[in-house]
C-alpha cells in the first residue's frame, strides 16, 4: 500500500514539475522577445520593430488548413491598422524552412513572415493549436489569445481588440 501511495505521491509531483518547467504564455504575461528565440524572417532582412507597438503574433503552419484560411484576414489587418501601430508577425511553425517559403511565396503576405527555424519560441509560449494569435499590447504584455481561427467572427473579435489597443495611450518610460 505504501508503495503505491509513493507511486502517486511521485507521479503528481513529476506532473507538477512538468507543468511549471512549460508554463503556457497567458492573458497578462510579457511576450517572448522573437530574437532571442531565433526567429528569423523568411524573405531575409531584419525582424519588425515592435518595441511600443501594438504586435499580432499569429503561429501558423503550412499543412493547416484554417492558418491558410487566416492570412487575407491578416492581410487586411495589417492593410487598416499599420499606419496607426499594428505590427503582424506571422510565426511558421514549420520544421523545414523551405516548406514555409514556398507557402509565402503563395499567400505572398504583406506583413512579416517569419520561421521559428529552432521551435524555441513555439516551446516556450507553448502554443496550444494551429493557428494561435497572440494580441500584444505596447507594453509587451499579451492582452488576447485567439486559438484557431473562425472567420469572420475571429475578424470582428481581433478588429475590436485591435481598436481598443491603438487607442489606449503609450506608456512613458
């Protein structure tokens, strides 16, 4: 009997230890810088500026289907709200990087089209499905999580998110 209660006891605690080693990236936390995390551009060139910025960070992949279904979307996002503030990075999660160029080459997106050419970023946001969109206020803190994407209800949810961002005030240092 006692072994077994020992048994429990360590699987319970190994699950615990597992959950705080993966933690997920949630509604309040500051968001990953990319660099760091060797996220690259996939048409070369440096990574968006997204210091004071409000930042879409959406992780994608070239075998999903609702990902392919989301970058018009983001297209006309980032079409309406650039000019006021809106960066959108679009993180392929895809392990070959040559499969994620030639998907941008096909959607040829007008925002950043980037590959976490390590899975550093992806494994340390631990994103929960394919695609996930993080909504990243000025201050770096993620203020939305979209996971999949439902269109045009995904839409008008990130327009009015993106709305209430751009007209909070920028934070001085």
């Amino acid at each position: 009997m006692n072994g077994v209660l020992l048994l429990r006891y360590g699987f319970s605690l190994l699950l615990a230890c597992a959950s705080i080693a993966r933690a997920e990236v949630k509604v309040g936390d500051v968001f990953p810088a990319l660099a760091p995390a060797g996220v690259v551009t996939l048409a070369g060139g440096e990574l968006p500026d997204t210091g004071g910025k409000v930042v879409l960070v959406d992780f994608w992949a070239s075998w999903c289907a609702p990902c392919k279904a989301s970058f018009p979307a983001m297209a006309r996002l980032h079409a309406d709200y650039a000019s006021r503030g809106l960066v959108v990075a679009a993180v392929s999660v895809d392990e070959k990087p040559a499969v994620a160029v030639a998907f941008v080459r096909k959607m040829a997106p007008p925002f950043g089209a980037l590959h976490d050419r390590e899975q550093k970023l992806v494994r340390q946001v631990v994103v929960p499905a394919m695609p996930t969109s993080y909504l990243v206020g000025r201050d770096g803190r993620v203020r939305f999580v979209h996971e999949g994407f439902h269109g045009e209800a995904t839409d008008r949810e990130l327009r009015k998110e993106i709305e209430a961002l751009l007209a909070e005030k920028p934070q001085r240092p």
